[in-house]
C-alpha cells in the first residue's frame, strides 16, 4: 500500500511547500486528456449536463478572473449559497484557484441562519443566484455589497 501512495505522490503539483488542489485535479488533467468527462450533472427532470476537463477549466478561470477583476484578495473568504448545480462546484474550484477559502453553505439556510454564518464567518464575498438571493438579511454597513456576477450574484467586501 505505500507504494500506492508514493506513486500517487508523484502526480501532485507542488510550488516548494505549496500546492493548489485545482491545478492538481483540474489543469493537469484538461491538459493531458481535455475531452475526458470530469463533472456530470443531472438535473430534477432528468436532464444531463457533462462537462469535460477542458471544460470546467475553462469555467473555474473565469471565476477565479472575476474574483480578480473585482480586486478580491488571496485568502478571502468566498461564501457559496447556491443548490448543487455545476454552478456551485464551478465556484468551489474557482475560489481555490485564485487562492480563496471557499465556505459552501446549506442551501436550506433561511434568513436568520444564513445572516448568522454571514456575520460570524466574515464573508468577504457572497456568491448565490436569484431564488437563493430573496433570503440574503438586509444590508447594513457591515454587510457585503451585492453586484450582478456569473453565478447568480456576486458581492464582495474589500478588506
């Protein structure tokens, strides 16, 4: 079994003493076999949506380039209140890749439940879509600002 594992070792991307999970899991393989399925999805009436490596790279970039064009910094925490649809994996992975914590909440979160992980976990960006949205507590100073964004909507707090 350790032998198992030192080959395994071998495969993970490391920068000296760090390593960044997506270009391990994600780029490496969109690199080497771009057209082979990394995430299907099946919706509640019964649709599929696939997508390839090559794929969900190109999807988690253009998150992680939002978070960058909004000037979120590294170590932020990016709040994802989103059903399990791609959308939320696509979030996930884009928020490691800009070097982000991401922090998944339950999507049963009612306001007052959601206002308390919101305040305690200083959210510096929320991320939700419109449904999701009509349960985000009112806006005070300490709140994050909302703007429209590729998952549903997008805030983000400057630190």
């Amino acid at each position: 079994m350790d032998e198992f594992w030192k080959e395994q070792e071998k495969e993970i991307i490391m920068h000296g003493e760090q390593l960044n999970a997506v270009e391990t899991c994600i780029d490496k393989h969109a690199q080497e076999t771009p057209d082979k399925l990394a995430l299907v999805f099946e919706t509640e009436k019964n649709k599929t949506k696939a997508l390839t490596y090559k794929q969900l790279q190109k999807e988690v970039n253009k998150f992680a380039n939002l978070l960058n064009k909004l000037k979120v910094k590294q170590n932020s925490r990016v709040f994802i209140f989103l059903p399990k649809v791609p959308e939320s994996y696509i979030a996930f992975l884009g928020a490691i890749k800009h070097g982000s914590i991401p922090v998944p909440l339950f999507e049963a979160f009612q306001e007052e439940g959601l206002e308390l992980r919101l305040t305690r976990g200083e959210a510096d960006v929320f991320v939700t879509n419109e449904e999701l949205s009509k349960r985000i507590p009112k806006r005070d100073a300490g709140r994050p600002q909302h703007a429209k964004g590729t998952c549903g909507r997008l805030g983000s707090r400057k630190r």
